[in-house]
C-alpha cells in the first residue's frame, strides 16, 4: 500500500498554521490589574483584596473550607507537607511519573521520597503497590493527580487512614478535576496547586493550597507567613516560616483567568474526547484509558502510548520528530523520577545511602512509550483535532510501514 510521504521525508506537512497561542488574556487582566496599581496595596499582608478574593473563590469551586495562596505548588507542597508533621528523615510515598516538584518539594527539608510504581495506561500511582512500601519511616502519600486526572483517592485515603498517614494531593494540574462528582484538592489532607505559566489557569507563577482541616490551614498559613500566628502581633513568630506569600497583582491575574475557566475547561474535554474518538482504532498507538468515576478531568495535556514493539523499533523521539515536521507540537515527557540522578544523589546526602526502586511501568512511559500534546493544543476547534488525528495516523503508518 502507498503511503503518503511525510513532511520529514519532504512531503507536504499537514498543518502549517499555529495551535492557540497561550496565554490566553484581554481587558479584564488589565482592569484587575490597574485596580491593583491605583489601590497602592500590592503584596499579600493585612488588609489583601485580591487575594481574599481568589483564595475564597478557588476554595468554593473545589470544595474547601480552607485556600491559603503562596508564590508556587512546589513550596505549596513543601508547607503541606510540614505543617500535616512530615519531618526530616521521614519517607514521603510518590509516584515517579511527575515533575520533580514532587520530590524536591520534601527533599528540600530533608524528608525523603520513596518511589512507588504507576498503574499501566493511566500512570497514577497504582494503589496495588503502595502498602508494600510503608514502613516505620512512612509520614505520607502524595498522589499526584497526573494529566489532570484524579488519583484513585478513596482508595489512597483508606491505606492512609489505616496506617495513620497523611494524604497530601499534587493537584498541580487538576484545577477543576473531579472524581464521583468530588473536586479533587480537599479530599486529602491537603492540596497544592500551581499556576505555573503552563498550567491551565496561570498567573505566570503562584499556587494555592487548599484543605478542609481547621489545624493544619493555620499551620500552613503560618509557614507561608514567616511563622505568624492568625490574628495574632505582627512580630509574633512562633515558628519558623518562610514569606511564601503571593502579590495582589498575580491575584488580580488568576480572578480574570478564573472567568474564562469554564468555557476552557469544557473545550478542552470536547477535544480530547473528539481526539480519543479519532484516534481510538489506529494501529500503532493507544489512547490514555479514562476511570469511569472521572466525572471531569482537566486535561492538563493529552497523552499517547506507542506500542511497545514499535516505540522499540522507531522509537519515541523519532516518532515525536516525524509529528513536529507535520506541524504537531508533541513532546517527550517526564523523565521517571526513579532515575534521575539529582534525586537519587540528594537522597544519599540526607540517608547516606544510594536507594534505586523498580518501576517498569513509569519508567517505560517516560524512555519510550508515551508522548503529550500540552494543554493549550486542546483548545483548539474541531478542525484542529481532526488535523492532529490526520498527522497521527500518516505518521503510524508511514512507521509501522518501515517496520
């Protein structure tokens, strides 16, 4: 059968034109933003505006009693993790399909993580294996809610429950998940999340934490306040704490953000379940299979999974350069944490030991088998997808061709 020549090969490339550009902003950042300017208050002390706004709102979509904004998820994780008694030399239970954040979140105070593998298809961290991992040492789990996929949390919070640990949600890319109808963020002890300029609601940087415990929002907020006390004198510190603190002007970005969510939210989901439905028979690839109790996933980006023979024979880097030529922006991926060099060195520093974990599974996502369209792609129309589906098959049949 003749197939049609790749661009790489000196073909025509099916896509010319640019995926939406992100960020995506107008007249109402710019209005909250001048507020901000002209009200001559712009840190994140006594007497915020924005912020209370934006904790107050973002608290309210996922269910919180509790939002405490901070200058990014990763120190967000670090505060939930100390403030819930997670302390140096404690073992802090993670999937290694992540971005480091996750790790060095704990590692930067001497806490240490322990990988546990990720279930096939999904790459959220597989409830199966965590107990085996539990040891005297155990503090926590931290469930990273990957893609924008909730983490199987009923299950993580009952092993956590029964061996009295903290379940602590990276939920740095779940804005607006949901799991049987429940916000991801709150179901744990704590939540973090991030506005990193890639993710889906962005103030460039920032984060928020979010909790449902009265104890552990004081102690957070307290962490992220120099070691303040709610309420109480301005040089009354009675912890040790950082100026974790988010600016108005970040807030006054992320409340006009909050406005376009929805209908962002609900295209992005239109497309990835259009891309599924385009992609579901081609040969070569497989779509991320979706949890049934995922009533809404954020779709953070959208991933795909070579088959194994093949990814083994062309491999993934080929196949993402055969797409790029083709005008789809697809990309590699994490690199399974398991494996990467500066953890495992920052772990001996604290244990002085050199630990290693098997974990097939991420490992072989992050080496060779899964690619990702980012989050901005999906926010395209139906023309878009229907391109992205064209380049996909062109490119699987050109490579299992050359098989």
């Amino acid at each position: 059968m003749t197939q049609e020549k790749l661009a790489i090969d000196g073909g025509t490339p099916v896509r010319l034109k640019p995926f939406p550009a992100w960020p995506i902003h107008g007249e109402e950042e710019e209005k909250l933003i001048l507020e901000v300017v002209r009200s001559g208050k712009w840190n994140g002390t006594a007497g915020k505006v924005m912020l209370q706004q934006l904790e107050d709102r973002f608290a309210a979509m996922h269910g919180a009693r509790h939002g405490i904004a901070v200058v990014n998820g990763t120190l967000g994780l670090t505060a939930a993790l100390q403030a819930a008694g997670v302390g140096p030399g404690d073992e802090v239970i993670m999937p290694p399909y992540t971005f480091i954040a996750t790790a060095s979140s704990a590692l930067l105070f001497g806490a240490i993580p322990v990988f546990v593998d990720v279930e096939p298809g999904t790459l959220l961290l597989d409830p199966n294996l965590v107990e085996a991992a539990i040891t005297p040492r155990t503090k926590a789990i931290v469930a990273v809610h990957i893609a924008g996929a909730p983490a199987d949390l009923p299950r993580l919070q009952a092993i956590a429950r029964e061996h009295g640990l903290r379940l602590i949600e990276d939920a740095a890319q779940g804005v607006g998940a949901e799991l049987d109808g429940v916000p991801v963020g709150a179901v744990g002890d704590a939540g973090s999340f991030s506005f990193q300029m890639g993710k889906n609601v962005t103030a460039g940087e920032g984060g928020l934490i979010l909790t449902n415990d009265d104890a552990l929002a004081d102690g957070i907020w307290s962490l992220a306040n120099v070691g303040r006390v709610r309420q109480g004198a301005w040089y009354q510190h009675e912890r040790i704490g950082w100026n974790l603190r988010m600016t108005e002007f970040q807030a006054a970005i992320l409340l006009a953000q909050l406005g376009r969510f929805d209908e962002q939210f609900r295209r992005r989901e239109r497309s990835a379940a259009l891309l599924n439905e385009l992609l579901q028979a081609v040969d070569g690839i497989r779509v991320t299979p979706r949890d049934p109790r995922i009533n809404k996933h954020a779709q953070h980006f959208y991933m795909l999974h070579l088959e194994p023979d093949l990814a083994a024979r062309i491999g993934k880097e080929q196949i993402i350069r055969m797409l790029r030529a083709e005008g789809i922006p697809a990309l590699p991926g994490y690199v399974s944490l398991n494996l990467n060099r500066a953890i495992i060195d920052d772990i001996k520093k604290w244990t002085g030991e050199e630990r290693s974990w098997h974990c097939p599974v991420s490992e072989r996502a992050s080496g060779s088998e899964v690619l990702w369209l980012q989050q901005s792609v999906l926010l395209g129309d139906e023309a878009d997808m229907h391109d992205i589906a064209r380049a996909v098959r062109k490119v699987m049949a050109v490579a299992i061709d050359r098989e």
